[in-house]
DNA sequence: GGTTGCTTTTAAGGTTGTTTTAAATTGAAT
DNA sequence: ATTCAATTTAAAACAACCTTAAAAGCAACC
C-alpha cells in the first residue's frame, strides 16, 4: 500500500512515517498544503491522511479541490481533538475517514486498512491540463459532451500539451487514410473544438501554427 | 436512507432515532444483540449502526458472523470512548466506521452520509443509484421484475454509475460471444429497460454516447 | 404431448445525431 | 496587394441507434 501523509508536524510524521514502514506502508510525505495538493492531485496513492491545520492551503482546501477534480482517492482527515465542526465539514465534503489527534498510529494502520480493502472505485481515464478535464470513458470534456471525432482529436492535443500536432498525424490517427477533402476534415473539427473550449470557458486554448498543425496553449 | 440501529439503551436510542428521522433516514431499532443479527442479516440496509456493549450477542460478534455470510452492508461501530482495542478489533473485522460514545447526532448523520454515498460494494445484494434499488437476488427493480438480459445489462449500468458501458463490453458480459445481429440485442434490451424506468416514473435514465456505449445519468 | 405464457431473437422501417462536402469568409505572410 | 492557408457555416449524406412487432425458443403445467 502506497500512501500520502500531509502533515506540517516534521517529529510527528517522522514517528508515524517510521511505524507505518514496518507495517509495509510506503508513505510519500508533504510538509504544506501546497505540496500536499499537488502530490493529491496525482493518481499514485491507496489513500491520502490529510491534516487539517496546515501552512498555505488547509487539509478541508486540498480536498475539495481534489473532489473537484474528481480525484477519488480516499481520503482520512486528521484535526485536534472535538472540533466536531471540521469533522462534519470533511466528511460533507467527502473525506472518507476522521481520526482525532492525538492518535495511536495503530488505530491508522487499522483505518487505512479498511479504507483500502474496498473495491478499488472504478478510475475514469481522465486527461488533465490546466483546468480542463477530459473524461476518456465518457467522453466529456469538464462535463460537455464530444463526439468521436472531436474525441479522436483533443485527445491527441492534451496529451502532448504544448507540442504541436500536425495534420497528418491528426488525420492518420482519427480518420485512418482517405482522400480529397482531408486536411478541411481537421480545419471543421478543430472549430467545433474551439467553439465548446470557448462555451466552457476555459483558459486552455488551440492555437494554430501555420504550415505545421495545432497546439494546446493556456493563457 | 434506511439503517438498522442495534443499541440497548432505549432512551438513547429513542433521541437519536428521533433526530435521525428529521434528517429523512429511516431507522429500525434492535434492542438486543440477537434481534440485532437476524434484521443485519436482511440486505434491507443502506448502513448498520452497531453499538459493541449489546445483551446475548455483541457487537463484534455480530459484524464477524455478518462478514462471515459475505453480507457488506457498511456498519459503524459504537462504544465507550478510548476502548482503542475496541476499535481496531472492529475494524480489523470490517466495520467501515468507528464512533465513540458519547457522540453528536450530527457526526453519526455526518459518517452515516459518508459512508453511502461511496459506490456499491462489489457483491451487495442491492444496488442503489438515485431514486433506484435493484435487487439482484428477486431481479427486480424499485419492484418490478427484469428478465435475465435485462437484468445482465442493468447491473453493468448501476454498478458504474456516471460513467459509460460499451455495446461490447455488453455483450460480452451478458451474451458471451455470438454472432450477426449481436449489436441490435443489446438496443433492444436497452429500449425494453428504458420503458420500464419510464413505468417506475424514476429521475433516472439511460443515456446513449453515440459510438461508444451508454450510461445511467440522473435528471 | 400439446397448450400457455414468457423471454429471446430476428427483422425492418423510422428517427436522430454525426460526419462529410462545399463554398464563402477571414487572416497571415511575402 | 496578392496569395494561399485556415476558419466557419450550412446543407446533404450517412451511419448509428430506436422502436416495434412478429417469429422462434423454452419451460411449466395440465
């Protein structure tokens, strides 16, 4: 089981990290919210222990951006001891799991094993840039619907966000080989695809390099 | 929401009943460890509260004979606070919660949301989703009786609920490997399903993605 | 064994959304 | 300014999907 531990208290994680080994754990530690959040955001872990009082971002912050995201590792939080309201606030919010501190890293190891032997919940493949989102099993891109062929294409622009594709290889890779009216098949789809980029608002947009081909850029 | 609440103190069970009712969830009380099993035993709950001090049966002992009979119903556990033995012996055995005596109402309703918004267990006997309870034991849904395809098909849907299921992944699942009309069996199923979710009058629908496959979406 | 009632398969026609086509418009580069 | 690439749009063509109903299959029952 890997996990990620949050938690400002350098002595006091370096005391749970060492327990946890011994028990096969393997925990990647962030000191702030900040390097929490972005450690959270990346599918590596069984489970996240997230401490509540945290330097730059809360632990009750970093989740609900994750669940945002649509991140849906599980998640323990960990606050002092009767703040009953940060309780109810992470589990409304989707924690999975509260453990009031102080606690016997016994009743953590005990947790995170019932957390974990649940069925795994089924990951969505989902492709991230920026603040868009797209969703390869239902083909949604942060919620708006896309079509096969507009699917076919903005799949290859996140995934080499920043390098520019080329037409070809668009054409190659969503149609296979045609003929005649081939390179305006991208020149319509790459329209559609800016037409719901800009109903969605987002920052990310597909920017055109003449005589080459497409790239996703954000602003 | 419906939970089974097995508590011997009858005063207290009557207050949290009550506060619990105002919420919307819908309690049965069991007074005794005995009559604690044979309703937990029933898959009629979306959750189990367990209080571990129980006259002839206790607590754990019912969580251990529930697991024994694969029944996954989640359930938290109750006692007396810093029983920490008490706690990690109940979630060693698989309860999926743990509370300490005295609680907040709030936090028991807080945990008790927590716990079932979670995805269905893998072999539950009923899947929920919304407004819908298929029972795969009878087959039937919200009451009305699906036949083995529907029913095939149905569970893929409920059991990935917002994310979408391929005609293939169908048909391989329920038909096995066949031939010719393949494709047009599993339209048709999907046709019958969506008149009878029409019948229950249900928010819940079956959505298509075109060229990939459908899902169950809530309006 | 044949009748009854149900589920499943087959088939065909209608509907809808996606893709293709084509033409007019805009914009960048020399 | 001229040219060629890229954008946009709308209509036509197409393919996927839906629905329905009849035929076939299957089991329970007399």
């Amino acid at each position: 089981m890997r996990i990620l531990y949050v938690e400002d208290e350098k002595y006091l994680a370096e005391a749970v990290i060492h327990l946890l080994k011994k028990e096969k754990i393997a925990v990647d530690w962030a000191a702030d919210g900040e390097e929490g959040l972005d450690l959270a955001l990346k599918p590596n872990y069984d489970a996240i222990v997230l401490d509540i009082m945290l330097p730059k971002l809360s632990g009750l912050e970093i989740l609900k951006i994750m669940r945002e995201r649509c991140i849906k590792t599980p998640v323990i939080m960990l606050s002092a001891l009767n703040e009953v309201e940060d309780k109810i606030n992470g589990l409304e919010m989707g924690a999975d799991d509260y453990l009031a501190k102080p606690f016997k890293t016994a009743e953590l190891i005990a947790r995170l094993n019932a957390l974990v032997r649940r069925p795994p919940l089924m990951d969505a493949k989902v492709l991230n840039f920026e603040d868009l989102k797209f969703d390869l099993t239902n083909r949604t891109l942060n919620g708006v619907e896309l079509t096969d062929k507009e699917a076919g294409i903005f799949e290859m622009l996140i995934k080499t966000p920043g390098s520019a594709v080329t037409k070809e290889q668009i054409l190659a890779h969503v149609w296979g080989n045609e003929s005649e009216f081939e390179e305006n098949y991208v020149e319509v789809y790459i329209s559609y695809l800016r037409k719901k980029l800009k109903s969605l608002k987002s920052r990310a947009e597909i920017k055109t390099i003449r005589n080459l081909g497409y790239k996703l850029v954000y602003v």
